[in-house]
C-alpha cells in the first residue's frame, strides 16, 4: 500500500515537470533604449574681416593718400587682394600707387634683394630761391644726389662750395611736389626735411617739359632702401 503511494507521488513529479517543460517561455517585455541626445551644432564663427577693409575705412573717413601709404609701408601686413578688392578700392577713389603699396605689402624679400645703401642721381638740379622768393632751378645748380651708407651728399658741378652732407638719422621727411592732374598726378620735385629745420629739393633740369625721370627714380629708391623714413606727397596746381 505505502509502495503505490510513494510510486504515485513519484509519477506526479515526473508528468508536472513534463508539463511544465512543455509550457512556452514568458517573453521578457522589451526594453525601451534613449538614444544619446545630439549635440546642438556649434555656430558657425563669423570670418575675420579682410585687412583691406581697413584702408577702405581710413579712406571713407577722409585720412590722406599719403597716410594710408605710411600705414601700409610701416605695418608690412600680407593683403593679397582678390580682383573683387582691387575694384572695390578703386570705386573707393583709393589711388593706384596705395593699391600697389598694398599688394607688395608683407611679400618675402627674395634671397639677395636687400636694397644697398649705395646710390648715385646724376643730372639732378638743386632747386633754390631765386627772384621774388620764388622757387627755381638752373643749369649752374646741376649735380649729383648720392646715398653712401648713413649718408645722403650732394655734389655741384659748377659750384662745390654748395655741396653738402646730410645724416639719415637727422632726416624728417622725404617728399614729392606733384602738380595736381587728373588721374594721377605730376610728381616734378624730390624733397629732404631734415630734424634741424633745413628743406632742400630737387627737380629735373627739364622739369618745365615734364621731365621728372630722376625725381620718380630717387624716390623710388628711398621708399626702398629707407622705408621707415615718413614719405608724403605735397600737391600745387603749378610749379
């Protein structure tokens, strides 16, 4: 009797694990995934502003050709004009000679360009006061402008009882007088102002024809090999 029962309860294990075994498993309910929140996309940082619209501005408020042509000699900055830039200075009235400043700014000097502090003008006439205080040039005064080193000399043909000496430490300015013409204007005269008051000036001995090869070449030559000298450009209606 005590043997069927235990056979029995044996039996109802066995067909319960069955069963059991047979049921489907519970699906275990999803889970629900956040994706990561997207970062906001940085704003894009505004591009720096073009240098040359600095000189545009300087030229919008009034400042001189001349100051601009300092400002971009004594700052040296690279502004690699686009053909859009070049016209919009243009439209500005900015001159040819502080388009050219600007695009020779900042170049790298090539390997043995350094400008010598040797030069000689020949054919230049030292201009002089003549009747009436006015301005004047004659063949007697004919000589030659020399830069040698530190030194910028003067040798008169007819006269070396005039020539003279000037240190560039002692040198204030360097200008041109240019007859106003449209377009650009006629540059005729090659000027030294000096830190202890003397002015001395220079022209071709045709000047009067328009003759002013010497004058554009000197001072060329000092914007080159003295660029820290401040230039300016002084405007008449006539000489």
């Amino acid at each position: 009797m005590f043997s069927h029962r235990v056979l029995a309860f044996t039996l109802s294990i066995v067909i319960g694990s069955a069963l059991f075994a047979q049921q489907p498993p519970v699906p275990t309910p999803p889970v629900e995934t956040q994706a990561a929140p997207t970062a906001a996309p940085a704003e894009a940082l505004a591009p720096a502003a073009r240098p040359y619209v600095d000189i545009l501005k300087l030229k919008q408020a009034g400042m001189s050709d001349q100051f601009l042509l300092n400002k971009i000699r004594s700052e040296s900055v690279r502004y690699e004009l686009t053909t859009d830039e070049i016209l919009q200075l243009r439209q500005a009235d900015v001159p040819e000679t502080v388009i050219e400043a600007m695009r020779a700014s900042g170049q790298p000097a090539e390997p043995g360009a350094a400008i010598a502090r040797r030069a000689e003008f020949v054919g230049l006439a030292r201009v002089g006061k003549g009747f009436l205080g006015l301005f004047g040039t004659s063949t007697k005064s004919v000589g030659r402008l020399v830069v040698d080193g530190g030194s910028i000399l003067w040798f008169e043909n007819a006269d070396p009882s005039k020539n003279f000496t000037i240190y560039t430490q002692n040198v204030k300015e360097v200008f041109n007088t240019c007859v106003l013409r449209p377009g650009n204007n006629l540059c005729l005269e090659f000027g030294i102002v000096t830190y202890t008051g003397e002015t001395y000036r220079f022209r071709e001995p045709g000047w009067k024809k328009g003759d002013n090869r010497g004058v554009i070449d000197a001072t060329n030559y000092f914007k080159m090999a003295f660029p820290k000298l401040f230039f300016t450009e002084r405007t008449v209606n006539e000489l």
